[in-house]
C-alpha cells in the first residue's frame, strides 16, 4: 500500500534523508524508531506530501507522491495523520474538530460529518466531551481526539509521529491502547514512537533510523532478539 524507493532528501546541503526505501503492506503495522534527528519525522512526512523529496519515488495505493500531477490535498485527505502535540483546532469543540474536514474536504453533508464524528468519539471513549473545547480536555484525551479526528476520514491508512512523547505517563496508557485497537482491526499504520511494549504487541516490522538511513527493517522478533546493527543494539539497550 506504500511503498518508498530510494527516497532522498535535502535541507540545503543537509542530507536528512539517505536513499531510504521500504514498503507497508495492507493491514501492517510498521515502528518506526531511532536516535532524535534521524529523519523518523521528515520519513513519515514525505510520505502524505507534508515533506518534498528530491530524489527517488514514494506511492501510496498506486498514487506517485512525489507526480507534481498527483493533488496532495486527495492523498492527504486519504491518510490520516497523528502528530505529537495534536494539533487541535483551538477554537472549535471536539464535535467540530472532527466535522470540519469531513465537510470541507470530503463533502460531506453536515448530517453524515455529525454521524461519523460521534462514532469515532465513542470508539476512543469520549463522546461526553463532545461540546468541549480542546484546552479542556487533558493532554491524553486530545490525542484520542487527533486520532478519531483522522478516523472520521475513513483513511486508507495512518502515520503518526511519537504521539505519546508529549504526554504525561499516566497518560500514555490510554493511547496506545487507542492505536493497539486500530492496529488489532487491521488499520494499516507507520508509527513513529519509541514505546517498545507497542511494538512488541502490533507491530509486524521494526524500522531502525540513524542519520538519515534505513539501518534496519526487521520483522519485530529478528529486531528485538537480534538487531544487526551495533546502533541499534546500543539504542535499544538504553530504552528498554
Ligand atoms: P527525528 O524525527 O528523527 O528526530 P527529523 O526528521 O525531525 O528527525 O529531523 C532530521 C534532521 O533534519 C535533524 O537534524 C533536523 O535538525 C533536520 N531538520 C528538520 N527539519 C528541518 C528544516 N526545516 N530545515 C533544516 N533542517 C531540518
Ligand atoms: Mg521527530
């Protein structure tokens, strides 16, 4: 379903990205992990066209990303996205934050956009909230709501970018167990994160980023039991 051939990029002569290349099949859950300025987040960006690449080629569902003829607007509308501060629009309840692009983007009706939106609301536990605004929400329950914001678009599939790292422990529970329900009815998700007992519960692959390259990609037993990079091996020995 996405796939990424050689994907380089640059930040003026700042190589963020280095010839990277993998593949998400339909229904997988890929982790994606990695020291802090890896490139975890400009990867995951390229892909919905958040990010332009200069070399190389990226499709999802058959769409060219990087095609100047391929509308991001469509693809973006297709995969929904989770960052790690939420990104919320302030000034619109909960329910309105989850109408908004059904109807702008989608062309919903109104009807249809409430319908949906009160679903996904329930799916992550927060239907009473509806008419609140995001700043009265804890930092936990904006997540759930960024994420059944995404939901009510009916995308194709999900990326999210550390969406627990912003959030309080005993928060980060009610989350993940958020995404580990997407991911368990066949959602298919890149996740960047740095929470292992996720990936070891969903995850079917396990992708290791340093420096802009693709160290590892392994499916989730091969990396925990025996990551083939000394990067890894380090990294993973300080998070777990
Ligand atoms: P990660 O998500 O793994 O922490 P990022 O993808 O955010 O890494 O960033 C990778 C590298 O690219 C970092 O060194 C960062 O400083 C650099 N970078 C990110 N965004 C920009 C930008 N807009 N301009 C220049 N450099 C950037
Ligand atoms: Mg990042």
């Amino acid at each position: 379903m996405i796939e990424l051939n050689n994907v380089s990029k640059w930040y003026g002569a700042f190589q963020v990205l280095d010839g990277c290349s993998t593949h998400v099949d339909k229904g997988d859950v890929v982790v994606i992990c990695g020291p802090s300025g890896s490139g975890k987040s400009t990867l995951i960006k390229t892909v919905n066209g958040l990010e332009p690449f200069q070399q190389g080629a990226i499709t999802v569902d058959g769409v060219s990303v990087g095609d100047p003829k391929t509308t991001l607007s469509t693809l973006r509308a297709r995969i929904g996205m989770v960052f790690q501060n939420f990104e919320l629009f302030p000034h619109l309840t909960v329910r309105q934050n989850l109408t908004l692009g059904q109807v702008k983007v989608l062309k919903r009706s109104a009807g249809e956009a409430t319908e949906k939106a009160l679903k996904y609301l329930d799916r992550v536990g927060l239907l009473a909230q509806q008419d609140k605004f995001p700043s009265q929400l804890s930092g936990g329950q904006q997540q759930r709501v960024a994420i059944a914001r995404a939901l009510a678009m009916d995308p194709i599939a999900m990326l999210f970018d550390e969406p627990t790292s912003a959030l309080d422990p005993e928060m980060i529970t009610e989350v993940l167990d958020v995404m580990v329900g997407l991911a368990q009815d066949g959602m298919t998700m890149m996740v960047v994160t740095h929470e292992m007992g996720f990936a070891r519960k969903v995850a079917d692959r396990i992708i290791f980023m340093d420096h802009g390259k693709i160290v590892e990609d392994s499916p989730k037993k091969e990396f925990f039991a025996t990551p083939r990079s000394e990067r890894a091996r380090e990294f993973l020995a300080r998070i777990i």
